[in-house]
C-alpha cells in the first residue's frame, strides 16, 4: 500500500512535470512565432524604407534634371537674346558705314569734278 502511495506520489509529481514542461514549451513556441513575425515585419519595414529611399533619390535625380534643363534653356534664351543683340548692333553699324561710304562717295564726286 505505501509502495502504491509513493507511486501514485511520483506518477502525480511526473503529471506535473509535464504539465510545467508542456507551458514552457507552449510559451516557448508562443515566443518563437513572436520572434518569426517580429523579424518578417522588421524585414517588410526595411523593405519599405528601402523602397522609400529608391523613389526620394529618383524624385531627387528627377528634380535635379529638372533644374538643369531649365537652365540649360535659360542660357540657350539668353544666348539667343544677346546673339539677336549682336545680329542687330551689327546691322546698325553696317548701315552707318554704308551711309558714310556714300556720303563719301558723294564727297568724292563732288571735289573730283
């Protein structure tokens, strides 16, 4: 009978082994999945930031294209003003010439007779 006791002592002992063992390793497979969805979310996050940068650095590429276009059609505006500038200073000074040249040639013809 004291032999049965012990036994069904132990056995009970053993039931609650188990039992302690069995939510520490439920606790443990908790925490684990915990750990599995903590890394797939830092993961996605990263990804997104990633992503994010990707797409800042071409809107920055982008704005910087851009800005340099304008620029560059700025100075072409520019470049064509002060070309259109010279085209009509030249032609100004051309006619004075001619007309001096005339002015001249009449001179001439005038003193020569």
């Amino acid at each position: 009978e004291l032999e049965r006791s012990e036994l069904t002592e132990k056995v009970s002992q053993l039931e609650s082994e188990v039992a302690a063992n069995a939510a520490k390793l439920r606790d443990f497979s908790d925490s684990e999945a915990l750990c599995r969805r903590l890394e797939e979310q830092v993961a996605s996050e990263s990804e997104l930031q990633e992503s994010q940068r990707q797409g800042e650095k071409a809107n920055f590429q982008e704005q910087q294209e851009a800005q340099q276009l304008l620029q560059v059609q700025q100075l072409e505006q520019k470049q064509k003003e002060r070309d259109e500038e010279l085209e009509a200073g030249a032609a100004e000074r051309e006619a004075v010439w001619k007309t001096r040249l005339e002015e001249s040639e009449q001179e001439f013809e005038i003193h020569s007779k």
